[in-house]
C-alpha cells in the first residue's frame, strides 16, 4: 500500500487506514513496538490505567474519567469503537482530539512506518499515544480494543490493568471458551503491580495468569465489595476503609454499581499520585456519562427509547435484567441490527421474553447483516421479526407502531446505536 502524500483531511486519513494492512484484526505487539519506537515516543510519563473485558469496560473508563476529572487531574482517555465522530475515541480533559492533533500523530506515525504496515486499530492507538505525549495530562485511561495480550493497547505497561468482565465473544481470535478468553484478557497483568477484576466469580485461567506473572490481584467480592443500600445509595469496602452511603452512579443499569466499584478499586490504587476526596468521588459519580449504554429517553409522544450497544449473550444477558427492573407500563418493541460474526441467535433468544415486537435492521459495514437476513437468523431462533430497512428506517417503523407507555429497544452493535442517536 503506497503511503500517504499529501493528505490534509482526516477523513483521507482514515479511508487509507482501512486499506493499509491486509487484515482488518492481525493480533500481536511487535509491528506495533517496532512502529512506536521509531515515531520517538518517549514513553509514558504518567500513571497509565489499562481497561479490558468482554463487556463493562466502556462503563468503567466512563466512571474512572469522571472520578479522576472530579478531583481535580487532566485525564487522557483513549476508547473504542465510536459512535457518530472518529474523534470521540481520544480525549484530553473531556475534549475530543482536535483534527490538527490527530493529523500530526498520523504524520509522525506514516514516517515510521518503514517496511511494516498498521490495522486501522493499531494506527488509531499510536496515535492516542503520541496525543497524550503532547498534551502532558496526570493520568492515561487506555481501554482495550479486543482481548488483552496481543491488543496494541498491551505496549503500554498498565500500572493499574482492569479486567471488568469475561464473557464468550470474539472466540474466533480469543479461544472457545472462557478459559481461554480469561488468559488472553489477563494478559494486561504486570508484575508487581495492581490487576482489578470487576467480576466476582472469575475464570481460574485469570487467577493463574495473575499469580504467574506476579500481579497484585484484587477481585470484587472477595478483596473489595460494592454493596447496594435499600435506599438507592451503596457502600464501598476494601482494606484501606469504607465508603458508606455513597450516590448511585448516574449511569444506569444492574451493573452500575459493580461497575463504579471495579473504578473506584481502581483509583485507590493511585491514591498516593492522584488523591481523591469524599466529595469528589460523589461528584464523580454523579457527572459519569456514556452514550448507548442503556441510555434511557422519553419522546414527546410518551414512548420510551432506550440505546443500548448490547452485542453478545453476556451483555444481552445484562440488557434483559435492565429491562425487568425497568419496567415499561405498555409494550416493548425492538429495534435490532446486529454484524455477522456475532452470535445472533443467542442474543435474540436471551431477549425473547422481554420483548413483545421485533424489528430488523441493517447493520452498515463489511460485516453488517441485512435486515432480511438478519430476520431470517431470528427465524432459524424462533422469533418472528419484520424487516425494517436502514436504523432510521426501522426506528421510524417502531415510532409508528409504539404508543404512549411503549418502549422501543434499539440494539445489537455499535453500528445500530451510533445512527439511532441522531434519531432520538
């Protein structure tokens, strides 16, 4: 693949990245090492806080974004995929990347290419990297892309390294079964230093990764807890004390709370470079905010829509239990678009009893299905769905049909909620 010559947009940029490599996931550090060592990058000057997992990791950068910010440091965070703007993946202080940013870092990058060549991934963490170098924040908050050992996030020494959940997806590079995917996620382990589990019953593969590499190990559950109150409020414990009575994170959902405490295990283990107050841990939870996470709104015709990335049996299994603890009053219609390789009749079938309509809808992408055959895939699972055509078109169908007290569900893939926000 030629390289770049004289590209002024960002969206020339990221045309050429999808090209660049001949596979769209090629696993592993070494081009990513040799390219990053070549750019200069002088290594990371600050705490660097790695987060991984099969789901939650989205919700966790989110609420330790907002802990940190809350107390007052520069935060540096570094997530995947986006929604609607490439440049919601790199922010500074809660600031996207500036495009005069990125096409430095993609410059610098290009020059050192030599004879390797970057998956599109690959290239946008280099130059989250090379970002963060310029803009000199306290801390880096780096989220996994896929997997953990062979991520390109992986070149980076975690000084925290979270894993927040292990569930089965991607099991075409990550292994067929839990186990598997536990040791490949524990691969952001180091020697030494502090590996937050935000599960309370974690595959044995994670554990041993753990105890080999030498990592301090704390699981939820066992080395720190977050408990629900009666009154909506939860308690915090772990060796270093107790925080009672503290405000429920504003993101919602069942997971919220084990999600905030998995954070704040995290933060504590920075507290000697990045203290954290009584008032500013409520403060951040508070102000924690992630789009397309059930993500909750009320239209003016008083239907519900709720967004929700959901894209595996785990994370349905999750949407499924907000579902029921949020109850609409009416009927549940979805809206459901989902990419080939996931397993959609799993997902379906997690959601069938808390959904009483279904829509199709095509999913954009080299790996999104049409909303017929997606409807047929739903069939082979026993569930009737309508095809609706594009999101919009399909949200529009859903719009029509719902009445007041309904609620439409609007999920399945990143691809099928970054369009729905424009919608809602």
């Amino acid at each position: 693949m030629p390289r770049p010559a004289g590209f002024t947009r960002l969206e020339q940029w990221l045309e050429w990245q999808q090209a660049a490599h001949p596979q769209a996931i090629d696993l592993g550090l070494d081009r990513v090492a040799r390219v990053l060592a070549r750019t200069g990058w002088a290594g990371a000057r600050q705490p660097v806080v790695t987060v991984g997992g099969t789901n939650g990791k989205g919700s966790c950068v989110a609420l330790l974004e907002a802990l940190l910010r809350a107390g007052g440091h520069r935060v540096a965070t570094f997530t995947s995929p986006h929604l609607c703007d490439y440049r919601e993946r790199i922010r500074v202080d809660g600031e996207w990347v500036s495009d005069a940013s990125l096409l430095a870092a993609f410059e610098r990058i290009a020059a050192a290419l030599g004879r390797d060549s970057l998956t599109f991934f690959e290239f946008n963490t280099l130059a989250a990297l090379l970002v963060f170098e310029t803009a000199a924040p306290d801390v880096l908050l780096l989220e996994v892309g896929l997997g953990g050992r062979l991520d390109a996030v992986n070149v980076v020494d975690a000084d925290v390294a979270v894993v927040v959940s292990v569930a089965l997806d991607h099991m075409e590079y990550l292994g067929p079964d839990v186990e598997s995917i536990g040791r490949e996620k524990a691969g952001i382990f180091r020697a030494g230093r502090a590996a937050i589990c935000g599960m309370p019953d974690p595959p044995q593969s994670l554990l041993e990764t753990a105890a080999t590499v030498g990592a301090r190990l704390s699981v939820r559950g066992r080395e720190f807890r977050g408990l629900p109150r009666a009154d909506g409020r939860w308690d915090y414990r772990d060796a270093r004390g107790v925080l009672e009575a503290l405000p429920a994170p504003a993101l919602e959902g069942v997971a919220q709370v084990g999600n905030a405490a998995t954070a704040l295990a995290a933060v504590r283990e920075l507290s000697a470079q990045l203290p954290l107050s009584r008032a500013a841990i409520e403060q951040g939870l508070g102000a924690a905010r992630l789009p397309g996470r059930f993500q909750r709104r009320v239209d003016a015709a008083g239907v519900e829509w709720v967004l929700d990335v959901a894209h595996n049996p785990a994370a349905a299994e999750v949407l499924a239990a907000n579902l029921a603890h949020y109850p609409a009053s009416g009927r549940t219609l979805a809206v459901c678009g989902m990419l080939g390789d996931k397993e959609v009749e799993a997902v379906i079938a997690t959601l069938a009893e808390r959904v009483d309509q279904w829509i199709a809808a095509t999913t954009d992408g080299p790996r999104g299905l049409d909303d017929r055959t997606l409807a047929a895939r739903a069939a082979a699972a026993g569930i009737k769905m309508a095809t609706g055509g594009s999101v919009r078109e399909a949200m529009q169908l859903a719009s029509r049909a719902a009445r007041p007290g309904d609620r439409v569900v609007v999920f399945g893939s990143f691809h099928t909620v970054g369009p729905a926000l424009s919608c809602v």
